[in-house]
C-alpha cells in the first residue's frame, strides 16, 4: 500500500511538469516579441537578406554580435517596424 502512495506522487508531479511544460511555450509564443528593423532610410529599402549582411556582416560597418544566431534569413526572425 505504501507504493501506491508513491506511485500517485510521481504521477502528480509528471501531470505538473507535462502541463507546465506546453503551457509556458504557450506564454511565451504569445508574449514573445521578434526584433523590429529600424524604420529609417537605411532599413526601409531592404528587400534580401544580402542587403541586410552588408552592414550587418563580418565585414560590415555594424556587425552582428558574437550572440546572435548564425542564420542569414534575417526576414524570418526581425519584422519591420
């Protein structure tokens, strides 16, 4: 009888964890906001990734930091503001 105990114990704390988990991907989905391109002149012109990674680029003017995301389908993570 003792085991059963336990067992109902590990059972409430993976119905916990198995709601936890889907519910904060549900907060954060809704709450998460993309990186917004600058509406400027520089920024408004742009149209392909290229355009974005020659200033953005190693080599360009202002380069991305050395935390963000290696892909260069910059449209797919920032909108325009």
């Amino acid at each position: 009888m003792r085991q059963e105990g336990g067992a109902g114990l590990r059972m409430a704390i993976f119905l916990a964890v198995a709601l936890a988990v889907p519910t904060l991907l549900v907060v954060y989905t809704v709450t998460h906001r993309r990186p917004s391109i600058p509406a400027d002149a520089d920024h408004l012109k742009l149209v392909e990734p290229a355009e974005c990674l020659s200033c953005h680029g190693p080599a360009g003017k202002r380069p991305r930091d050395r935390n963000h995301p290696l892909n260069d389908q910059c449209f797919s993570c920032h909108e325009r503001a």
